[in-house]
C-alpha cells in the first residue's frame, strides 16, 4: 500500500501529471520536459525527483543527455488499485438502476389536474 500511496501522492500535482503525459509519448530531456511550464529548471527537478522517487520515471545515460523515461509498473499498480473499486461501484449503480425501475412500475399512475 505504501506504494500506492507514493503514487497517488506524485499523481496530486498537475505538472507531474503534464510531465508523465509527455513521456508517454516518449523519453525526453530534463529541458525537453521543462519547456511547457514557466518555472525554474531547480523547480522541474524537484517535479521529477518526486516522480523517480515513486517509480514512475527513470533516468538513463545517453552520453551527455539524461533522458527521462516512463516506468509503466506503479501506474498499472494504480490502475488495477482503482479497477476494483470502480466494479464495486458499477455494481451498486445497476443495483440501484434495478430497484428505481421496480419503483416506477409499481407506482400507480396519477391523473394531473390543471
């Protein structure tokens, strides 16, 4: 659990989010991650020793460049963590669905009157 707690805590800030969405789509430098935002490069690596701390990226060696990497375990961790909820609550909801239709088949139609 505490994992998950990692997680989700590094997944609260919308830069961290922004900054894992971009490395979806690829490995990128530190400055290549810190372009869209207006803040300080000391700033982006605090954002992304937050999310190396909880796993979700990691840092390779390309000669002078350390490219940042998505690691894809913690949030497929995160997924599944959140899938078992989600089923409970799809149940209760047809649950729900089914007994609000067992009302209004039972409730006697009523004439309104102008």
């Amino acid at each position: 659990m505490n994992n998950l707690d990692t997680t989700f805590a590094a997944l609260a800030d919308p830069t961290r989010r922004a900054i894992l969405a971009r490395l979806a789509k690829g490995d990128a430098s530190v400055m290549e991650l810190g372009e869209p935002f207006e803040m300080s490069q000391p700033a982006i690596s605090k954002h992304l020793k937050v999310l190396e701390r909880a796993g979700l990226i990691s840092r390779g060696r390309d000669a002078q460049r350390r490219p940042c990497h998505l690691e894809a375990i913690p949030l497929r961790d995160a997924t599944d963590y959140l899938e078992r909820y989600r089923l409970q609550w799809e149940e209760r909801f047809v649950a729900l669905d089914n007994v609000l239709e067992d009302l209004k088949r039972s409730k006697p139609k009523r004439k309104r009157t102008p």
